[in-house]
C-alpha cells in the first residue's frame, strides 16, 4: 500500500525545477550530506597523507646560523642526492629562524624564548640531530648537556674515514654544567654561585668543511651531534658529506 504522503512529496519534487530540486534535497538531507561530506574529507585526507608521505632521515637545526638558498640547498636536498637517497620517499628535516643568545640588545633577542622551546621540544621528542651553531649557541648548548661527547662519537662511527685526523683537528671542547645552585642565585643575589662542571670535545668546527668554506661565514660554525638522537649513523654520514663536498 502506498503511503499518501510520500506519494504527495514525490509528486513535489518532480514538480520543481533544477534549483527548486537542489534546495528542496539541501533543506531535507543537509545533515546526512555534511556527515557524508566531512567523513569524506576525513578519508581522503588520510589516503593523501599516506601517498605523500617521507620518512625524515634526518633532523638538522641552525642555531644563530643564517644561510642563503644556495647553502641551505647544500644542507638537505645535496646530502641527500650525495648519499643516492630516494628524494620521493624521504626527506631532511632543517630548522632555521632559530636564534639563542643572553643579550638583551640583541635584534634576535625576542625570538629567544620560541627558539628555546622549540628546541627544548624536538630534543625531548628525538626530532634533533645536528646542530650548526655560532659560539654562543654552542656554549648555550654545551652548558646544558645537549651534545655528545663528539671524540668518542668520531670513534664509534668514523673509525675508518680517511679523513678522521681532519675531523680530530677540528674537535672543540664545551663546558657542560652537571650541577649548580643558579635557583639559589635568583632567589637571593648575595648567594655566590657555584657549579660543578664538565669538559670535553663536543663539537666540529667547520671551517675546513668545503661546504661551510664556501658559504663564507665570518665567524667559527660549530657542528653538534645532539646526545639522544636515535639516528648516529646518518648524522655520521652527514659529517662526512660536509668534509668531502
């Protein structure tokens, strides 16, 4: 048995022009459309996600270092072309813009604090893994721990390179800070402060790098291999591909 008042609501419908039938279907389903159309969205965001994505294969950060396009080209997209690197499955993961420096007139000075928690964030997340930095960044970075003992990192990783002596040659020691009352400093300026610290080779610098040579930095850029980083081999590599190219 037909029900009447689908029959009369059919009947309406063919009734109505092309827009009049637009609308009428937009007032009558527009909430099973905008589910149908978000859920939509939602799958198909998810399939581009999966066919576009690269594996990073390395996280590099410039820290107080500023680089032109052509250096910064050098830096990704050379090593990963040098090392023969399938460009449609991976990538290089490099952080620029960031800046730390204790100097109040500093024009970088505001950006210190977004630049600190950033990098406070992908340490704490293994998403760095080389620094490049100037004295200042490395002291900052030395200072607080960050980087491996580099002397023991050429060891474990480049034992065999021809070029390990250049590498030595280029070793520089930082301070790091195991211990110090610096709460109790702020608390009550009078405090004198004191620290129980730690020296030892953390960094490269790179000035006999051809790549860094080239760039024509005026003052020293240091390289740091991050303590935590879970990918040693490729950083060890990048190394490599500085000092050959």
């Amino acid at each position: 048995m037909k029900n009447p008042a689908m029959e009369e609501e059919r009947r309406k419908f063919k009734s109505l022009n092309g827009r009049g039938k637009v609308r009428y279907i937009w007032d009558y389903y527009k909430l099973p459309i905008a589910v149908f159309l978000i859920l939509a969205y939602i799958v198909g965001y998810n399939i581009y996600g999966k066919v576009t994505h690269k594996d990073v294969v390395l996280y590099t950060g410039l820290v107080n270092v500023t680089a032109g396009d052509d250096l910064l080209n050098d830096l990704d997209g050379g090593f990963l072309t040098d090392t023969g690197t399938d460009t449609a499955k991976n990538r290089m993961q490099l952080y620029t813009g960031l800046y730390l420096t204790a100097d109040e007139n500093s024009p970088y000075y505001e950006y210190v604090y977004a630049s600190r928690v950033k990098i406070l964030a992908t340490i704490d997340g293994e998403q760095l893994d080389v620094v490049l930095m100037d004295q200042e960044a490395f002291d900052a970075f030395a200072r607080e721990g960050y980087l491996i003992n580099m002397e023991d990192f050429l060891t474990a990783h480049l034992s065999g390179y021809e070029k390990l002596e250049t590498l030595r040659s280029a070793l520089t020691t930082g301070t790091a800070v195991l211990e110090d009352n610096a709460t109790d400093v702020r608390l009550d300026p009078s405090v004198e402060y004191q620290a129980v610290t730690e020296d030892f080779p953390m960094a490269l610098e790179l000035s006999q790098a051809p790549v860094i040579r080239r760039a024509g930095f005026n003052g020293s850029v240091y390289l740091g291999v991050v303590a935590n980083t879970p990918r040693a081999e490729t950083a060890a590599e990048y190394i490599r591909y500085l000092f050959e190219n």
